[in-house]
C-alpha cells in the first residue's frame, strides 16, 4: 500500500473515531507538538542539552513566557525533561527523554521534506495571491 492510500486509511481509522482527540493519538499529539514552538525546541534540544537562556537565544523570536509553557508541555508530555541544580539561582537544563529522542527521525523527516519543497510551496502561494 503507497503511503496517500496508507494515510487515506488512517483518517477513516479517525472518523470512525468521531475525531475525539481524546481517542485519537494522532490528533491529541499534533494538538501538542504541532504548534509553533514545540518543534523548533524539540530541534534544538536534539543537539544536546540546554539551559533556559541558551533556549531563548536559540529560538529569540519566543517570548519567555511561550518559552516556559511550551516546555511545561513538553516536560509532561514526556518528551523534554527538566533537571533543576541546586545552585544560587537555581540552574536548570533541559534535555530530551527518550521518547523525545525517539521523536527525532519522524521530525528529521519532516524538517528535510520541509526544506526540500518550501520554494514550491512559496510559488503555489503566490500563484494564488494573483489569481485572487
């Protein structure tokens, strides 16, 4: 089976599931990762640890606040884990678990399709804005 027909059958599988997101592990999860920090943070973690600061400047168009929810999220979904120093302030790192690790090649695979296509993706948007 080709991967449209195999993704075809996936989303009967989801609409005989009444999209409850509850039921549904593709929606519940791309609810959470598929925003628009999670990924990039997830990316950036994926080379090594990291401290807050060294997040913020890795991604500086997050606020802080964005930053420390969108890690919040991560952390309980266990897919970042958070290790706090006891040192005066306080030192935390972020790291990822291994279920974030192994989030790596799917996210890999989306990142290089991604680069791989964004021109035409640019074209087909500004075709449209001409013929609108």
């Amino acid at each position: 089976m080709d991967a449209h027909t195999a993704l075809g059958a996936k989303f009967e599988d989801w609409l005989a599931m009444g999209f409850d997101d509850r039921r549904c592990p593709v929606r519940n999860l791309l609810d959470q990762i598929g925003d628009r920090w999670s990924m990039l943070l997830l990316s950036a973690l994926a080379a090594g640890p990291r401290r807050f600061s060294a997040l913020a400047r890795a991604v500086p168009d997050i606020s802080k606040r964005m930053l420390t929810q969108t890690l919040r999220t991560l952390e309980a979904d266990g897919f970042v884990h958070r290790d706090v120093q006891p040192t005066v302030p306080p030192s935390v790192t972020y790291s990822l678990t291994p279920l974030g690790q192994s989030f790596a090649a799917p996210l890999l695979g989306l990142v290089e399709w991604a680069e791989a296509n964004f021109a035409a993706v640019l074209e087909a948007r500004a075709r449209t804005a001409q013929a609108a």
